[in-house]
C-alpha cells in the first residue's frame, strides 16, 4: 500500500464520516485506532509530480498521484468507472479487490 500525505488525510477524513463510522460498527475512537494501524502498514509517498487534472472525479486525483509518484503496479478499486483508462498511461493496472486478491494468490 502506498500514500501520500494528501491521501493519507483523505483516507482519515472520509472513515471519520458517520455514514461509514455506523457502516463498520466503529466510534471515534476506534476508528482512529484504525486510521493509525492502516497508516503504519503504508509506504510512504513522496509527491514530486502533480499530474491533475486526468480523471473526471478530482477526489480521486489524490489516489492517482499517490500511484504514479510511487511507481505502483495496481490500484486497487470498486471505482472502475471514474479511473477509465488513465491509470493505464502510466503503466499502472486497474483491479477491483476480488482481481487484486486473485493476482495476489497466484
């Protein structure tokens, strides 16, 4: 897994929203036990280049100039549909968890 600073705080914000707080079962508390055990296992990302903007959803961007300063192979997302095809212009795939995890066992 790899993060940028921007997309670190992203990913903080957005779990510590109450319709996702109530989706996993978490308060406050442990959600930020949470955030901070994901943060651990993160390589950390340089940004050097901004790459905005490519995709049609600019919260995305931060997902993809995490990938692309950080030279990842895949980004793995439900989210096809707002990536299309940009991640392929930088050499990165495109995988939905369930492909992820196939790729991951073989």
């Amino acid at each position: 897994m790899l993060a940028n600073i921007a997309l670190a705080l992203e990913y903080e914000a957005t779990c510590q929203l109450a319709e996702h707080r109530l989706a996993a079962g978490l308060d406050l508390d442990q959600v930020g036990i949470f955030i901070d055990a994901v943060i651990a296992m993160v390589e950390p990302v340089e940004t050097h280049f901004l790459w905005r903007p490519q995709l049609r959803d600019p919260a995305d961007e931060f997902v993809l100039e995490a990938a692309v300063n950080g030279q990842a192979v895949a980004i793995v997302t439900f989210n096809r549909r707002d990536f299309g095809v940009v991640p392929n212009r930088f050499g990165i795939d495109l995988l939905t968890p369930a492909e992820a995890i196939r790729r991951i066992r073989t």
